[in-house]
C-alpha cells in the first residue's frame, strides 16, 4: 500500500478527532465524498488599494500549503486543483484604511484520503505592507517562509501534517501563536530581531523543533505534559531555559510551551 495514503489516512483519522473533540458533530464530515476531475490552474491577484494594513485569514482544509514573498500587489496567489467543489475563494475588501483578506477553501467538512487528489496553494505577498496573519489548516503539509515579509504577527493552528514556519530575516515581527494537533512543525527564529518578540506555542501529538538566534536573548518557558525535552546551547534553571545572551542584548524572545505528547528540540542556531 502506498506510505503516503496510508499515512493521510492515519491523519485523517486524527484530524476528524480533533474536530469532535472541539466540538463539531461527526454527521457535518463527509469521508471520500469528494468528485475528483479536471486538473484546474488559476492565478489571481489582489490589489491592496486604499489598506495600510492587511489581515490576511487562509484556511484549508487538506492540501499543500506554500507561503512566500514575491508579489508587488498585496497578493498572487496561483491554485492548484482538481476537485470542483474545492475551488479556492478569495475575498478582500478594505475599510479605513485597515484591508482584511481571506482566502478559504469551500466544502471544509469534506475529507478524503484518495491518492488522485491535487490541492496546491502558492500564495506569495508584498514585502512592504504590514501583515497581520491567520492560518488554519486540517491534513496536509506547509512550508510557511515569513522570513521577508513585513508580518507583525503570525497565529497558526495546524490540526495535522508537517509544517515548515521560517522566520529567519523577519524584523516585524512582535508576537507569534501556534497550536499544533499531530505532525511535525519546525519553526525558525534565528534573525536579527529590533524588538521585542512574545511566542506562545501549543504542543500536540509530534515532533516540534525551534531554532533559535544566538546574539539575542532568548527566555523559554515549557510546562510539561507528557514528552521530552531536547536542547542545543541553552542553560536550564527548573522549566526555563535561556541562551548565553539572555539579560545581555537590549531584545528579547520570549517564548512559553505547552509541550505535548511527543518531542521537543530547542536548538541555538550557532
């Protein structure tokens, strides 16, 4: 049997737990309902307009994700798929100044672990304009590069899949929030941080793994359920951990876990 199938079938599985254990009724999802067809490919662009800010919300339900820089308008975005009922819909509109962009996929309640399925978003944005963003997402796998782009704040919550969030090069940046269901998620903060930076992270079933600046002070907080704890180049005083330029450099991250079942491993990139 394909590993692959096999392995989306096992999130799946995880994914519909999480959706009861949040309360969803199990009648709303339907397994393998989904009609696969003709391979569709779509670009579409939006203009910021009159925003000075943008709050961006993607959610998807299952899929590839990819975020990146790239764009001169605010957003393009190039679609991927081959199930009708999942084209993307993309909505923005811009009040005082503040624009809000939402890109959703419809049919969410649909699951499926059918091998034949095509669902890719290549989403990239402006590096200048201030993000404010959002992202949820069921079964799949993301590689989230924020490292250029101008996002003040960043909340995932990852239901299940691998995940890959690369802040390396942000300098926006101001608070960052992830909950994590099952799967695999790498975060990268190693940069140059000007401010002050407030992480909060929410462990679930896998294998986190937080790379870490150096010459900036780096403070941890972990409160343990049940996993372990790996670290590279910090000092441990009880559930904190920090680097040797804590209390040092005029900036901060702070960073509090809520560590889960599975693995943990804070590494101070050298």
């Amino acid at each position: 049997m394909n590993t692959n199938v096999t392995r989306l079938r096992l999130l799946l599985i995880i994914v519909t737990a999480l959706f009861v254990s949040l309360g969803c009724a199990v009648g709303n999802l339907r397994v393998d309902t989904v009609k696969v067809g003709e391979l569709n490919k779509e670009t579409q662009t939006v203009d910021v307009g009159d925003a000075k800010q943008v709050r961006v919300y993607i959610k998807m339900g299952t899929g590839e994700l990819k975020v990146n820089h790239g764009a001169e308008a605010l957003m393009r975005a190039n679609f991927t798929y081959n199930v009708a009922d999942w084209k993307p819909q993309v909505d923005y509109t811009v009040a005082d100044g503040n624009g809000r962009l939402n890109i959703h996929q419809p049919a969410i309640e649909q699951l499926s672990a059918r091998s034949d399925i095509r669902y890719t978003w290549d989403l990239k944005f402006n590096e200048e304009i201030p993000l404010d963003m959002r992202i949820e997402c069921g079964a799949g796998s993301g590689d989230i590069d924020l490292g250029k782009l101008n996002v003040t704040r960043f909340d995932g919550k990852l239901s299940a899949g691998d995940f890959t969030i690369d802040l390396s090069g942000n300098q926006a940046l101001e608070h960052l929030e992830l909950d994590m269901g099952a799967g695999n998620v790498t975060v990268n903060l190693n940069g140059d941080w000007e401010q002050n930076v407030e992480v909060y992270i929410q462990g679930g079933i896998g294998k986190t793994i937080l790379y870490l600046p150096k010459d900036i002070g780096v403070r941890v907080i972990i409160n343990k359920a049940i996993g372990k704890i790996n670290t590279s180049g910090l000092t441990r005083d009880g559930d904190v951990y920090v680097n040797a330029a804590y209390g040092v450099s005029p900036v901060t991250v702070e960073i509090n876990i809520q560590s889960g079942i599975g693995e943990t491993l804070l590494e101070v990139v050298e």
